[in-house]
C-alpha cells in the first residue's frame, strides 16, 4: 500500500511514494538490496521502534512516530552499518531520503498524516 505523508505542523510533504512494511518479511528486508530511495519515496515500517542500517548502501533519515503520528525522535543521516537506539514510545519508524527531515524543518513533536 502506498501513502502520502505530510507534515501538518510545517504544511510540508515529506513523501509522495511512501510503502508500508507490515508483515515480519517486509519489515525484515526493508530497505535491503536497494541502491538508494528516490525524493519522494519513503519506507513506513510498523510496529517499529528501533532501526539499523546494516548491509544497506546509503545514508537514510529515520523518523520515529508515536500513537497519534506524531514525530517522536529525529535521526538525520544515519550512515550504513549503524544502529539507531530503541525509543519506547515509538510505534513506527520512516526511513526517508537522506536530507528531507532538514529540507521540511521537520521536528520532535510536529504532527504526520498519512493519505492513500
């Protein structure tokens, strides 16, 4: 299923082209074998509260989001074989492009929503 995010809080589109990873395979593989993510694309990985960037070959941005599809923690740039710490109150994680959580502005605590 594909989605559109925005930031309502910033009035900013962070994705065109958003898929969501729900089943344990799809949230496994992620975003492996891939060479990079478009500007638009996105990968919405749920439930999800920590991510890492092992055996992938670009630099991504991660948001983590709560219940309510708020912006809960901001990770700008996470490199290849890194790890990005666990947050409780994450529900679910978006890997975006790296570079689109600077270019929107987007912030803790900034409210996402997610249209088909």
């Amino acid at each position: 299923m594909d989605v559109r995010i925005t930031n309502t809080t910033r009035g900013t589109e962070l994705a065109s082209d958003a898929r969501i990873a729900r089943s344990s395979w799809a949230r496994l593989a992620g975003l492996l074998g891939r060479g990079s993510l478009r500007p638009g694309e996105a990968l919405v990985i749920e439930p999800c509260n920590s991510v890492h960037t092992a055996f992938m070959r670009f630099t991504i941005d991660v948001l983590y989001i709560d219940r309510e599809r708020r912006v809960a923690k901001a990770v700008n740039a996470l490199r290849p074989f890194r790890v990005s710490s666990a947050l409780r109150s994450a529900r679910s994680v978006i890997e975006l492009p790296a570079g689109v959580i600077a270019a929107t502005g987007t912030a803790v605590g900034d409210q996402l929503q997610f249209d088909s």
